[in-house]
C-alpha cells in the first residue's frame, strides 16, 4: 500500500512538474519554430514527455489508475489546448487534432466517366455498315403533319394500317410522328436520284411499356432509290448487313405489308436471347423481326415528285432498340428507357475507350 501510495504520490508530481514546466513553454513561444520545438519536446509522439508520463502511468498498480488517470488526463487536455490556442496565433502548422482523418488504405473512389447509351452504341454500328454501302445519314423533325406522317406515304385516310400508329397530335393536322418513313419523302423532295439515306431518330406511338414495346422509342429508316433497283438489291443488301452485324445468324424474309411499299416483307434474324429455342422476347417462335422492308411504292415516289416510271427504290424501317436486346442479352425493353445508370454502365462502352482505341 504504502509503495503504490508512495508511486501515486511520485506520478502526480511528475504530472505538475510537467504542466508548470510545458505552459511557460508552449505560452512564450513567439514563433511556429519554438512552438514546434516545444510541441516535439512535451507533446512529440515519439519522445515527448507526455508520452513518457502516459508509459508510466501504466506501470501503476491497479487501484492507483483512476486517480492518475484523471489527473494525467487533466493536464494533457489543458497543455494541448494551449497548444493549440497558441497555434493558431502564431499561425502555426495544424495539430495532429486537425489534421482530417483519412485511411490512405482506403481503395480510390471509382472514376465516373460519360458513356453512349447502347442504343446510340447500335445506332452508329448500323451507319458504320451502311456507311460502306454508300449510304448518308439524312434527318427529319418529330413533329409531323399528317401529309408526311400518312398521306404521302400512300395510306388511305381510315385505312387499318393507322391503328398500329395511333399517335399524339399536336393540333389537327400535326402529330407526333410515328415513324421515320416521313424523312424519305423530305429527302426525296430536296435531293434527285441516285439516294441512298440511313434517318435514324425517335418516333412516338400510343404503345403498352411491355418487355418488347415502349411509347416513345428509336427507328432507323434506310431508302435506296436509283434507276434500276429490284427486290435483289434489297435482299442481298439487307443480309449482307444482317450478317455483319449479327454474324454468322440465320435470317428470313417473310412477305407483309406496309402501304408504301409493294411489295413489302419482314426480316427476321433468329434470336440470339435464346439461339431458336423461344423465350420472352422472341414470343416463343425463336425469330425476332429486325425491320421491315420493301420496293417503294410508285406513288410515295410520285408523291414525293420523283418519276416513277425512271425509278425505283426499296426503303426499310428498323428498330434499334430491339436489336440492342438482342445484342447486350437484355431481356426487357422498359431496362433501356428506365435510365438506370447501374444498369446501363454495364453495358455502355465509355466514349474515352474509343478514343483511346
Ligand atoms: N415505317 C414502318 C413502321 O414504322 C417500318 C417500315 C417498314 C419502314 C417497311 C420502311 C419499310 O421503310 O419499307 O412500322
């Protein structure tokens, strides 16, 4: 007892001396040198008094620790505090206290970079093709009159094939448009023969958001028009690309119809979601249509003032966005119009990488 009082004794001492030698210290130094000097010889980490006193304090005998730990504590909380008082007057460099907390172990916070949405990442793939084939990239508005949208393009008013493009109008005549046929017939009023013109752009329908539909989605339109073109050059075009862009897939040419267009068929490219099997997306039949096509029908081309009887044309009609489901293995359309970036950057390709090759 009487040694553990007797160290106790000796320890509170040590603390005293230490405080009424450091406060002189710390208070008269004039500059950031001094008071650096005296931070290292009474507060240092390594061979500071402080230190010492702490080590100390855990060689005491258990019943003596309350009362040395709280008179040690004490004291340090002042000295520091002078510490930093006067610190910040001779504008000293920041306490250990300041400095912010950091864990350089830490990993490093992910980069964010800009990427191309993948339908953008499909658009400009079909242009590259078609680019080669001596195709143009040609543009027309959203907002369309009837004439363009239906009229010129050879639907009769009331006809059917209007149900599948019912639409949002604007005012009586002017409407959303429903697809991007209506660019050929502008293309063709501005330009003579030969055209070839690839017009991707949004078009509107009054369409469920179901895994493989969505009201507002992307088209690309292709139109050939010379002297001279048959349903050969479309063919043969048509897969040259489907086996470009889908590789060594199978296709199909299924006759339909379409007003402006005789005659018309649908292309289909066996969907590679389930390689021919039938999922969700194809509907079970393991096909899924890429576009719809056609020889242009004389009277667009006359609608549009070319003269029918010198040429001929075949024109298609694609959606980009289902190609992309089958291109990035996505099983439902709404993934791609949802803008979520936790989804999207999983597939989007970062527009630096191209730069960076
Ligand atoms: N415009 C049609 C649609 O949206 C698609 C289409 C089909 C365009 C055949 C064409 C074509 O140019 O020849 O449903």
């Amino acid at each position: 007892m009487t040694t553990s009082a007797g160290s106790l004794q000796e320890f509170l001492k040590q603390i005293e001396n230490f405080e009424s030698e450091s406060t002189p210290a710390f208070r008269d130094a004039a500059t950031s040198e001094a008071l650096e000097a005296a931070r290292i010889k009474y507060l240092g980490d390594r061979s500071g008094l402080l230190k010492a006193i702490q080590r100390e304090l855990g060689q005491l005998p258990k019943e003596d620790k309350p009362i040395a730990g709280r008179a040690f504590n004490e004291a340090k909380t002042r000295v520091e505090s002078l510490f930093e008082q006067r610190s910040r007057a001779v504008g000293g460099s920041p306490s250990a206290s300041q400095i912010p907390l950091s864990d350089l172990t830490m990993p490093a916070r992910h980069q964010w970079r800009g990427a191309k949405h993948p339908v953008t990442l499909v658009i400009e793939e079909i242009a590259d093709i078609f680019r080669e084939l001596g195709f143009t990239i040609a543009l027309g508005p959203q907002v369309e009159t009837e004439w363009y949208n239906f009229g010129s393009l050879n639907f009769p008013p009331d006809h059917p094939a209007l149900d599948a493009h019912d639409t949002l109008y604007i005012k009586d005549d002017v409407l959303l448009r429903t697809h991007t046929s209506p660019v050929q017939i502008r293309t063709l009023q501005r330009f003579p023969p030969p055209i070839r013109i690839l017009a991707p752009g949004d078009v509107f329908r009054r369409d469920f958001f179901d895994a493989s539909h969505a009201p507002m989605f992307a088209q690309i339109e292709g139109l050939c028009v010379d002297e001279g073109i048959s349903f050969v050059d479309l063919k043969a075009m048509l897969t040259n690309f489907a086996t470009r862009f889908f590789g060594a897939a199978r296709t199909r040419f299924r006759p339909s119809y379409f007003p402006f267009t005789e005659p018309s068929a649908e292309m289909d490219v066996q969907c590679q979601l389930c390689e021919g099997i039938g999922c969700a997306v194809c509907k079970g039949t393991g096909w899924t249509e890429i576009l719809g096509s056609g020889m242009v029908h004389p009277s667009v081309l006359e609608a549009a003032g070319v003269d029918a009887e010198r040429y001929t044309g075949w024109a298609f009609g694609m959606g980009p966005g289902r190609i992309a489901l089958q291109r990035y293995d996505i099983p439902d359309i709404r993934i791609l119009y949802d803008s979520d970036v936790r989804f999207l950057e999983q597939i989007a390709r970062p527009v630096l990488s191209e730069a960076e090759g």
